[in-house]
C-alpha cells in the first residue's frame, strides 16, 4: 500500500515536492499539537496550474479541483483528534 501511495504521489510530482521541500509538507504529515491541519490549509499548498477558460481540459480541471476541495471538507469534517 505504501508503495502504491509513493507511486502516486510520484504521477503528479508531490513526491519529489515533498523530498526538496520538506519543511513544508512536514505539517501535512507529521501530528503537531500546536496547529491543527484544516481544510483551507491543505489548499494552500497546491496551486494548480489549470488550462485556458473556455477549453474542455479546463471544465474537466474545475470538476476535479471541486472534487478535491469537497474532499478536503469531508475530511475535514471526520476528524474528531
């Protein structure tokens, strides 16, 4: 299982991300008992670079990127640490 979330990680380049910026990602990763991971702040920290308004590329973008926001509030919302 791990191997397979590398592997994916890898696909989009997070992981060569996370390996030169290893300061940033450690909050996402790592529990810290000062700042609580929110929603909002996992979306700071992917910008994505999306096609041209008005191309087919870009509606399929922003369905993905609601997907992902929605996501990130479920999870968000589970959470109960």
């Amino acid at each position: 299982m791990l191997l397979r979330f590398r592997e994916g990680l890898k696909s989009l380049g997070v992981l060569d991300a996370m390996t030169s910026f290893t300061s940033v990602f450690e909050p996402v990763f790592c529990y810290t008992a000062n700042k609580a991971m929110t929603a909002s702040a996992m979306q700071e920290l992917f910008l994505p670079r999306l096609s041209p308004v008005g191309s087919n590329k870009r509606q399929m973008e922003n369905d993905t990127l609601c997907w992902w926001y929605d996501f990130l509030q479920n999870a968000e919302g589970m959470c109960t640490l």
